[in-house]
C-alpha cells in the first residue's frame, strides 16, 4: 500500500539547524524512497512499510547523534503527495 508521510523537526537545542540538515539528509539515504523537502516540512512516500522503516530507523539515528527532538507527522494512505 502506498503512503505518503509529512514529517517536521524540532530539535531540542540551541543550535536546531545541523540535526534537521542531517535527518534530512538520512532520509535522503533511502533510494526507494521518494523524498521531498519544504521550508517547514518533509515528504516521504513509497511502500507503506518501507516508509514506517525509514522513519523508524531515521528518527532513532537522529536521537542517538543529536539527542532529542520532537517530530510532527501526518500520514495519508494511498495518495501520491508528489
């Protein structure tokens, strides 16, 4: 099943701009992804479970090199967002 996944940063640190660079980036990693980038968001969409996947692992990733941060998202099943 096809999903599309908004997802928004907000790192816990004065300096807020590296860790968003770098989960953008990570995700970005992910070739069978497609991924988009706005000025207040992120858009990630392929196979529903591989996006889940992604996610999973990019915000552990981000947690464990940047410590912590608060991640909005927004899920919408069987819509191409791009």
């Amino acid at each position: 099943m096809l999903l599309s996944a908004e997802i928004s940063m907000y790192p816990l640190a004065e300096t807020y701009i590296p860790p968003i660079d770098g989960f953008i980036e990570k995700l970005n990693g992910y070739a069978d992804l497609k991924v988009e980038t706005f000025p207040t968001c992120t858009v990630i969409m392929g196979e529903q479970g591989r996006v889940m996947d992604a996610l999973k692992e990019a915000m552990r990733w981000s947690h464990e090199k940047y410590g912590k941060a608060i991640f909005v998202c927004k899920f919408i099943h069987d819509y191409e967002a791009l």
